[in-house]
C-alpha cells in the first residue's frame, strides 16, 4: 500500500507545473496536491483550484491574491489564499508537505526552494537557476537538512537514471569516466552565424522539439540552457567541467548518458515529454504511467550526433568558464542572462546582444567569494543593475 503523498508546486501555473499537475491527475491514490503557487496568471490559478481543491494557494501578486481569494470563496471552495515570497517559503516548509516540485522561473525561485531543502522536503528540481546561482550552498543544505534532491530537467533526470544507484558522487569508486550532456542545439542549429543578428523573439521561442516557458525556450536557442545545465550537473554529480560533455543530438530521444572505464555507455532515452522526468522523480523509486506515449523507434530512426558550435553560441562557452572560476561567477552569469533574455523579448537588443551582455558584465563585476544565501541574492541585485546600465549605455 502507499500512502499519499503531499505536493506543493512552485510555479503551478507553468509549463512543468502544468505537466506535473497532469502526472497527479493520473494518481489520486498517490499524491495529491497541497499547495499551488503562482506569480500572477489568476485565470489559469482559479481553474487550477477548483479542480484540485489545494488547501492553500499562493499568488506572488497581491491584486491577484485578493481577486482569486474573491472567485475561490464565492464558488465554495476551502482553499486559503495568501500572497507574497514569505508565504511560497511556508507553503514549501509545512510539516504537512512530503514532496516540494520547484518549478518557478528564474532567480525568482531561489528562496521558497532554499526553504524547501532547510524543511528536509523531497525536493524536486526543475529550477536550475537555484543550483547555478548557489550550487554549493543548497547542496550543503540538502546534506544538514536531511533532504532529498532528484532532478526533474531530462538531462539530469537521465543521468540520474543512467548512474548506478549507489553512486555518492565519487567518479572513481563507481567506474564513471564523464557525463554526456545531450543538447538539441535549439532552433538555430542551421542558421549561419552571420544571420543570427536578425533573429525574432518569435523565432528563438519556437523550439523543435520541447514546448516550454518564454525564457527557457530563449535560453535553449542561445544555448545557455546548455551551459546552466553543465554547471546544475556539476553541482548535482560531483562532476568537474572537464567530465561534463556537451554533445548536440537533434532529435532529443536520448536525454544524456552517462560513460564508464569499461567503455560501456548507459543511456535513458524517451519521447521528449516532460511529464516522463516528472513522473519519474515524482514516483521515485516505484515506476508509474507518466501519461507520455511509448518510444516509437522506427519513427525515430535515426540518432545523430555533432559537435557544439562555441563560437556560434557564445553563451555556452561564458557558462563552462563561470563553473571553471567557481565563486559569484555563476550566480553573475546568471542574473545578466534573466536581463539580457528580458530585453531580447522585449525587443530592446538583439539576439546577439546577449553574450555580449553577459561577457561584460562578469568582467565588471569581478570574482568575489560568497558563502550565504544572502551573498547570493546581492551578487544577482547587483549583476542585474550592471547589465541594465550596459543596456543603457551601448544599444
Ligand atoms: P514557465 O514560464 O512556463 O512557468 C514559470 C512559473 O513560475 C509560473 O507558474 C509563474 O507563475 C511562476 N513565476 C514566475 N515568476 C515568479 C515569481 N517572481 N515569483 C513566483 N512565481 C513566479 O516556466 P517553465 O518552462 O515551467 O520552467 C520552470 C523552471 O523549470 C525553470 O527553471 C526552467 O529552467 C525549468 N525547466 C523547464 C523545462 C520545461 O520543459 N519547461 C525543462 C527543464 C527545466
Ligand atoms: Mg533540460
């Protein structure tokens, strides 16, 4: 028999909380979901509550709040509503929730998946930015708390799948020569570099393969997805950037790989559906139907593989040296990336803006050491005022 499990969703009304809310739907003798939160897309949290009747929800605006607070009373619900940062940290700390998926966009997620980890939650990680931002210091955190961490970002997902299950981060006792990082090379893998200067926001968000969120879809076409990635792996497995390979396989079937001394190669391949990682981690360990159709292989046919293109997307390389120089480097990378993506959507700069963002402001910036959480939310304020000065100065 199992017993139900309790899930708050960070960022309830994203893509992954929108897969994750349909893995739970499958499974009402399994988990049900607690709390959902979101930052201000009322109509999607209204019709999310009164399907799931979560006991709380939560909507980072307060204009939102009060109206939701409003719909969900006069349609009988019981769910409280609350507003605000201090009250996403509570509703992923309660001694009621058992499992914490952390799918908020962004540095933004930070604090409520901090707290998540400080309550010894089972935490599942969609939110990159956490362990690009303060890899280090959350997975102290995870340790001193006695959390539990899985991954829910496919590469992740696969490697975790793909090590054995002992593994305890040592590379040598469990025979692991590198990870391999696959990489679909996003919308732009055929355009020439000389073109890219003229791309649209629409363009960069049509991805070939996934449908997610505005700024990860952005992220995967400059390939900086790739490059949070290979710092989130380093934080995740141990790995140093030198056993982290990047390798672009277009057709997104095999999810990463995990390579041993004995030349054997461990893949996890599936159709590219979020709710499979989802699924996966949200099961953990029992196996159950994420809803994602069976792997048709003679449609698939055939898996190429090529090399990354790092002078053509520069963002990949600017991430694998922040992970080299370690410190506040990542946490800058970061935080210009979220500025730099912004003003790319918002048509204030080019596509091609974008690395030069980041490149300059890490080197005004500088590297310094950080060892709170605090630090970390101080380096990403004032990364974010110097790549906007930047913006200002040389568009
Ligand atoms: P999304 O833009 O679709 O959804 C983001 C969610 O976060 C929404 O519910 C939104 O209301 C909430 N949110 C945004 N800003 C907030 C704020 N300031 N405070 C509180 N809540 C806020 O994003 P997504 O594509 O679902 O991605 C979520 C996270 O998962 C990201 O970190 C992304 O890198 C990671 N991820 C996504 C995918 C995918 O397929 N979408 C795959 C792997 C990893
Ligand atoms: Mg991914």
């Amino acid at each position: 028999m199992t017993t139900i499990r309790q899930i708050t969703i960070l960022g309830s009304t994203g893509s992954i909380g929108e897969s994750t809310l349909d893995v739970i739907a499958r499974h009402p003798d399994r988990f049900r979901a607690f709390a959902l939160t979101a930052n201000n897309n009322f109509d999607k949290m209204l019709a999310q509550c009164l399907r799931f009747q979560p006991r709380y929800a939560v909507m980072l605006d307060p204009d939102s709040a009060e109206k939701l607070a409003h719909s969900l009373s006069s349609n009988g619900s019981h769910t409280e509503v609350l507003s605000g940062i201090e009250a996403l940290e509570r509703v992923a700390s309660l001694p009621e929730v058992d499992a914490v998926m952390a799918a908020i966009v962004g540095a933004a997620g930070i604090r409520p998946t901090f707290a998540a980890a400080r309550s010894g939650k089972l935490v599942l990680l969609a939110n990159k930015e956490t362990l690009v931002m303060a890899g280090r210091i959350f997975m102290d955190l995870i340790k001193q708390y006695h959390a539990t961490l899985l991954p829910i970002d496919s590469e992740h997902n696969a490697i975790y799948q793909s090590l054995p299950s002992h593994f305890d981060g040592d590379f040598a006792t469990a025979g692991v020569s590198r990870i391999i990082l696959t990489a679909s090379g996003g919308p732009f893998r055929c355009t020439p570099i000389d073109t890219l200067k003229q791309v649209t926001p629409e363009q960069a968000c049509a991805h070939p393969n996934w449908d997610m969120g505005q700024k990860i879809s952005i992220d995967s076409a400059t390939m900086m997805n790739k490059g949070l990635e290979v710092i989130e792996a380093h934080w995740l497995f141990n790995a140093s950037p030198d056993k982290i390979q990047v390798v672009i396989h277009p057709q997104s079937v095999i999810h990463s790989m995990v390579a041993y001394t004995d030349g054997s190669v461990i893949a996890q391949l599936g159709n590219p559906d979020m709710r499979t990682p989802i699924a996966h981690a949200m099961g953990y360990p029992d196996r159950i139907d994420s809803g994602v159709d069976a792997l048709d292989l003679f449609k698939v046919a055939h898996l190429d593989f090529e090399q990354p293109d790092f002078d053509k997307f520069p963002c990949l390389r600017l991430a694998y040296q922040a992970l080299s120089a370690g410190d506040n480097m990542p946490a800058v990378l970061n935080a210009a990336n979220e500025i730099a993506v912004d003003a790319f959507l918002k048509r204030r700069m080019t596509f091609t803006d974008i690395p030069r963002m980041i490149e300059h402001t890490l080197h005004a910036i500088g590297q310094e050491t950080i060892s709170t959480l605090d630090d970390v939310l101080k380096t990403d304020a004032h990364a974010r005022v110097i790549a906007s000065e930047w913006l200002l100065q040389s568009i």
